[in-house]
C-alpha cells in the first residue's frame, strides 16, 4: 500500500485543486479527504456514478488510523487531501505517509507557509524516530518563468522539504475550470496533449518514481 498526502499547512495554495488533477490522473483506490471544506469529496461527488472515486472523510485520528489500517494491498494507492492547517490529523496523515506532496509559490506568505511546515515536519520527526521528507512542487507559478531566486535561496535552508521537477502552473483553462466537471485535465477529452495535461502526467511520473526509490 503506497499512502500519498497532499499538505501544506497553509490554506490556498493549491492542494485541493492539484489533488484532484493528480488523482484523475493515478487513480487511487480510495480518497480521504481531512479538509474542513470537504472540496475534494465535494468535487468527486460531481463524477457520474460510474466513475467514482471512493472517498471517505475521518472526523478523528482513530478514524484516519482505521481507514489507513485498511490497506493492505502492496499495489493500492491511499490518496489524502489535507486542509491548509496544522492539526493532530494532518500530522498523523503525514506521519503514516510513503509520499507528501507540497504545493507552494514563490510568495512572501507561502515561504514562510513553507518555513513552519518545514518545523513541523522536523516535530514529526522526532517523534516517529525517522527523518520525514516532503516533496515541493511549484504551483499556480508563471509557466514560462523558470526560476524563483527567492525561493530557491531559501531551500538549502530546509531540513525536511525537496524541489521537485514537475510543477503545476497556474492555467484557469486547464487547472481552475476542468474541475467543475469533477475530473481532472488528463480525464478529460483531449486534456492529455494540453500544456496542463503534460504537466499533471509528468507529476505523476515523478511521484511514481519517488516511491519506487524509496
Ligand atoms: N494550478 C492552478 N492554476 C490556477 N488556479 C489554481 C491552480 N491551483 C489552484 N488554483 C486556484 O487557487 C485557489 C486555491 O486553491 P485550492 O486548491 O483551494 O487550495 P488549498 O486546497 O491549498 O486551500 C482556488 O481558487 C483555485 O481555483
Ligand atoms: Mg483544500
């Protein structure tokens, strides 16, 4: 079983949106989903029936727990959305976690979003005795900038958060409106060839990879 979580302790910055792009596209066998909006439940429930993706929504950590300890096919995928704060539950989502995606732009309020997180992943950590590692993705960036002076001075400084090749960059078309439907670009017809529809496949290849390596 392969747990993915998509975190980052501030609100906005793209988890929800993202995580819907990226599960079109990898088909977990079940969603959970730990934000106190409900979107991504919301926005899978306006798939057609036959083309669901189960999910659940744990309101406490034994909850969690239990929907975690129900996995226990090597090949299933356990894809968790979680909202833009710090709680127990994030925090036991991320502890549980083979892979944590982090959605972040080069902006003032979402470095120092990055900065706490980066604490509070060092505070996991600790207390789980194994050095946890995030993988950040830049999101709802300019496609056409390729660097980010500021951010990426500031990421030598993190203990616990890596850069990651693949982006999501911001594209109302491709990213904002397609989830309307409750599908991702890469679900939807000719989404695959779009600039965003490239971007999500190439994502999901690299978090693929990630978890190979580990
Ligand atoms: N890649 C993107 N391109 C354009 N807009 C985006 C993108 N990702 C998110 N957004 C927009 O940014 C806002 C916050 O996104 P959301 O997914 O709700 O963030 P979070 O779940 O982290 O709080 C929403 O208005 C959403 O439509
Ligand atoms: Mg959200």
């Amino acid at each position: 079983m392969t747990v993915i979580v998509m975190a980052h302790n501030k609100g906005g910055a793209g988890k929800t949106t993202s995580a819907v792009h990226v599960s079109g596209e990898l088909k977990p066998k079940k969603a959970l989903d730990l934000d106190t909006h409900k979107g991504l439940s919301i926005i899978h429930g306006l798939r057609p029936n036959d083309r669901q993706i189960p999910i659940s929504i744990p309101e406490t950590q034994q909850e969690l727990v239990h929907e975690i300890s129900l996995f226990k096919d090597k090949e299933d995928i356990l894809f968790i959305d979680c909202g833009g704060f710090d709680s127990d539950m994030t925090r036991t989502a991320v502890a549980y976690a083979d892979l944590i995606i982090v959605p972040a732009k080069d902006s003032l309020t979402e470095r120092i979003g990055l900065m706490s997180f980066d604490r509070v992943l060092g505070e996991i950590s600790e207390i789980i005795g194994q050095h946890v590692e995030a993988h950040l993705f830049l999101c709802k960036t300019n496609p056409n900038k390729k660097h980010y002076p500021k951010l990426e001075a500031l990421l030598p400084s993190f203990k616990h958060i890596k850069l990651m090749k693949s982006r999501l960059s911001y594209r109302t078309q491709d990213f904002e409106e397609t989830i309307e439907t409750g599908f991702g670009i890469t679900e939807s017809v000719h989404g695959r060839v779009t600039a965003g529809g490239k971007e999500v496949i190439s994502m999901v290849e690299e978090m693929l990879e990630i978890v190979k390596s580990r």
